[in-house]
C-alpha cells in the first residue's frame, strides 16, 4: 500500500496504530485565526446545541469558505509530514456544553480504494482537550479489521464479515487528550468518537480531510434494499452534498456484489476494550486541585482523606431538628441511608435540610466545588450493622477530577459506636470504575481488609472527614446503647456534572456509562436508573481483575 508519512518511524506507528498525534501543528497565530473566523463567522449558524459541525449546514457557498480557509492554514503544515497528500474537505466540529454532545465510536466515510491506499482525517482542538470538555478518542488498531465500507446518505458501517465472526476481535480504546494545537491525523478505518462537553465553554475543533494527490475520490452510498452503490465523485462533491440524499449527479461504478452487513452502534461499541477496565494508575499532573489550602491538599492527595473541625453547636442543633422531623425510610435495616429510601419526596426533602446548613461550613476549604446531596447515614445498635469495606460510586471523570464526600459525625464516634474506618493511600492504587452491580477487584478479600489494613477516625461530634470517593472505608457495627447519627454531603467540582456506571444486573457481561445531572443521586432510587433520563455515552464489556490477599498487599506497597 502507498506510503502516508514521510517519516518512516511515523509511516510506520499510523499503519500499526491507525493514527499518530504530532504536537504543535499549529501556531498561537493560527490557532487564533481560526478560532475568530468560526466565531464571527459559523456560530450561530444551523444547530447550535449538542454536537454540531459546518458540514452539517446546507449552505454551499459557506461551507466553500470553511473548507478554503481550514485548507489554506493546514496545507502547509501536513506538507511537512504527509507524503505528498492534498485536502479534500474541511469543517469545524464543535460541542456546545451539553450532557448529549458525546459522539459514540464510528468511523469515517470511506473517500479512497482502500486496498490501494489510506485516506485520513486531521483532527485538531482549538483548545486543550481533556475528559471534561470533550477529548477524542480512537479504537487502537480498528483500522486493520476486515474490509468495511463507509458512506452516506448518513453515517453507516458496512462490513462484508457477519458480526458474529468479527466480536472476537477486541480493540484497545485510547483516550487522547491534547493541547490546543495538536494534530491527531487518523485513517478513516479507525474506530474513534468523542465524549460530552461537561465543562462550561464551547469546545471548537477542526477536521480536514486528507488523501493520496493522484487518486480521484470515491463515495459509498447505502441504498434502500441495503445494497451498496460507488461513486467516483469530484473533490467539490463533498462541498455540495445535502447530507442524507442521494449523489444523483456522480459517476456510478456499480452496486457492489459482496452482501454488505450494516454493524449497529451497540456491536461497534461492544469491540472497544476500555481503559477503565482492570487496575490502573492516574497521571496526578492532570488532577485538578481540590483544596484551597496547599497543606491540606498535600495531606488529602497522600491520605486520600482529611479530618477537619467543621460545625458549630447551632448547626448540630439544626441537623439533630432535621433528622428528627422526617421518619427513619421504609427500609428495616440496622444501618441505613436516607438516599437508599425508595420515597423519592423523603430523599429531596432531607436534602433540602441538610444542604444549607452543610454549603457554607464546607465549600470555603475547597476550591471550586459545588454540593449536590445532602442524606443522613444511620447506624442502630445491633450486630447486624456492619457495613462492610467498600469505595463510593465512580461520580466524576476521576482521569482529571476527585468526587468527595463529606462524612460528618452528629454525635461523638469511636470504634464502639461504629465509627468510620479507612484504608489510608488506597485511592492510589484502586482505580477502578464503581456504579450500580459492578464488583470491586476487592471483593473476594474485604474480611482481609477490614482486619488488616482498615484504621478508625474516631470523631468529636461535629468534626468532618472530607473523602476521594476511590479510598476504601468501613463501619463496624454500633455496639452500644444508642443510635449512632452522621450526615454525609456529595461535593463535586462546579465545572462538572455526574457519571454513572451501571451493570442491568449481576450477570450482564456489560456496563453502560451515563451523562446525568446534577439531581441524580437524589433522583435515583437505591440502583433503580431511569435510563431514558440520560445519555449513554458507551456500553462495554467489563469484568475487574479480582485481587487475592497477596495482589491486594503488594500494590498496598508500592
């Protein structure tokens, strides 16, 4: 196949990988261009919610003009690296701040022959990308699966192989978060998509395709009887195309003879091996900070906690009021939470007592958080009260944020009384994705745990534990003769919003990752997800790789 980069080093990662990222491809000054033509110029124009691109507007003479000038600053910057290849088309991509602007795994149109070349695409950010804001991401390698074909009237994929001989193949998902600037060339084979803009600014990118100089460009068109038909097509075909209509005016090469299976999006999904999956380490560099004073930051990144003096006599006053005006939910167990209630009215009104009162005592030691649930954790006396070694549920992207929950003691604890325990450090090294039926790597050894490494924070009443939502931490059972009361406060930071992983049940091989709200945790009923609620940004195959006793004590030291 002919040669796409002048590098052979990079020639030779694009056709292994199926893409490469080469940093600084465009300057300050380009950068700034670009960004002001799109916002003088595009904005406003057609769809200007979710995911949205200049391609997708039917105004001819304006998407000329995009594709022009993304030409003219990219044509000299790819020469440098790009064996001679000349553009085709070019259109901003852009997410507005939106839980439904994710793009899921797909790939490209096909534009070339592919058994005699590779066509590709140029992505770059406008800005810094990460997983807040909407990153890119690639199925390592996808471009080497069997033959596909790619095409309008939208975006399909066809492949000449039934799917149930391709799902063996498993491909590893990347997730490239780059600075502004930075190229992501790609071959239009490779799977790749996008996540939701969750942070407060429009996300503007550019696409430009790219292929071989010599070679006439070629489209594939999906027919009503699901045959497929190819075009060769002039480079300005894809400047006049109407999305979602038929190349009436192009060179037909026939139907294609081969039976074309169409993959649906979950089975696309389903090849994607993701990087969640099994136990991993977190690049901290990226971690936004989450304390305001740097010693307790410090002590929070190490601990994976902090215990801090946070309320006055009147504020346990007016908590105690609280706990005491609303009855214990319909739940007979010795320890309980007030957000397990199934009475969805119960849940908001404990929130809406205890969130004013916890706001403004918490929020001034954090930096940029914002509080998203209230709820009282209770612990009778009983030896049923246990409530064994656990994380909380994976609540943000913790690639770049720290979900933190507030644990506040109403009245004084201790080991007796079923005082929290923690495994100090465990959040650095049990990375692993939580949500609703999903079993930690820990739990086949959590007696081990409990017995070994869990620690007690006894606490005065009115103290505060501030916890990583990835540290272990335990309750023994309350053993006296009184009612041990805490409130816990969900904080998060405010550029953000919830993530939810969620298994069906125990036995699905697979886990769904949603974009919610900030109502969430107060919305959802004890696991019971709304689905139709909420974007689901992907469905992945998962298992965790379960810890014994002697795995568990060697990451513990490292």
């Amino acid at each position: 196949m002919r040669k796409v980069f002048i590098d052979p080093s990079l020639d030779e990662e694009f056709r292994t990988n199926g893409y490469v990222v080469i940093p600084d491809f465009l300057n300050q000054d380009e950068i700034q261009r670009l960004q002001l033509f799109y916002d003088k110029q595009c904005h406003g124009k057609g769809v200007v919610n979710g995911f949205h691109a200049t391609s997708h507007i039917n105004e001819i003479e304006h998407k000329k003009e995009v594709s022009d000038l993304i030409a003219e600053v990219f044509n000299p910057n790819s020469a440098v690296s790009l064996d001679n290849y000349r553009s085709l088309y070019g259109a901003y991509t852009v997410k507005e701040t939106d839980t439904n602007s994710g793009v899921r795994s797909h790939m490209d149109w096909t534009f070339v022959d592919e058994d005699e070349c590779a066509s590709l695409s140029i992505w770059t950010p406008l800005v810094s990308t990460d997983s807040n804001n909407g990153h890119l991401w690639v199925m390592e390698g996808s471009h080497l699966m069997d033959k596909t074909y790619r095409g309008g009237p939208w975006n399909y994929t066809g492949t000449t192989t039934p799917f149930s001989d391709l799902k063996a193949r498993k491909f590893k998902k990347v997730e490239l978060f780059v600075n502004a600037g930075d190229a992501v060339f790609y071959d239009h084979r490779t799977f790749h998509g996008s996540s939701p803009n969750l942070s407060s600014a429009r996300r503007v990118a550019i696409n430009l395709t790219m292929l071989p100089a010599e070679v006439k460009s070629r489209h594939y068109h999906l027919r009503e009887d699901e045959t497929v038909e190819c075009f060769e097509v002039e480079d300005d075909f894809y400047v006049n195309i109407e999305l979602g209509t038929f190349p009436k005016t192009a060179n037909s090469l026939g139907i294609l003879p081969d039976k074309i299976h169409i993959l649906p999006q979950e089975e696309i999904d389903s090849l994607a091996i993701e990087p969640e999956c099994g136990r991993t380490t977190i690049d901290t560099s990226r971690i936004k900070k989450s304390f305001n004073n740097q010693a307790l930051q410090d002590e929070f990144e190490q601990k994976g906690f902090v215990k801090l003096p946070l309320l006055e006599a009147s504020d346990l006053e007016k908590l105690m009021d609280a706990y005491n005006q609303f009855p214990a939910p319909d739940l007979e167990t010795t320890f309980y939470t007030t957000h397990w209630s199934f009475d969805n009215q119960h849940r908001l009104d404990i929130d809406k007592a205890i969130r004013p009162v916890l706001h403004n005592r918490v929020l001034p030691y954090l930096q940029g958080y914002k509080a998203c649930a209230g709820i009282f954790l209770v612990k009778r006396p009983g030896d049923d009260g246990e409530f064994h070694v656990h994380q909380d549920w994976t609540l943000v992207e913790e690639t770049i944020y720290r979900g933190i929950t507030v644990w506040v003691a109403l009245c004084d604890t201790d080991v007796e009384n079923g005082c929290l325990h923690v495994v100090p450090g465990s959040h650095l090294y049990c990375n692993n994705i939580r949500g609703a039926n999903i079993e930690p790597p820990i739990h086949q050894i959590k007696p081990m745990i409990e017995s070994e490494f869990c620690v007690p924070v006894p606490m005065k009443a009115g103290e505060a534990i501030f916890f990583d939502h990835r540290l272990l931490h335990y309750s023994p059972a309350n053993q006296s003769a009184a009612t041990r009361i805490s409130v816990g406060l969900v904080v998060i930071p405010e550029e953000t919003t919830f993530i939810h992983y969620h298994r069906e049940n125990e036995n699905d091989d697979f886990v769904s990752k949603y974009i919610t709200d900030d109502n969430f945790l107060l919305e959802m009923a004890l696991g019971q997800l709304d689905n139709g609620n909420y974007f689901r940004e992907k469905k992945f195959e998962y298992w965790p790789e379960f810890h014994t006793e002697e795995s568990f004590k060697d990451v513990s030291e490292t």
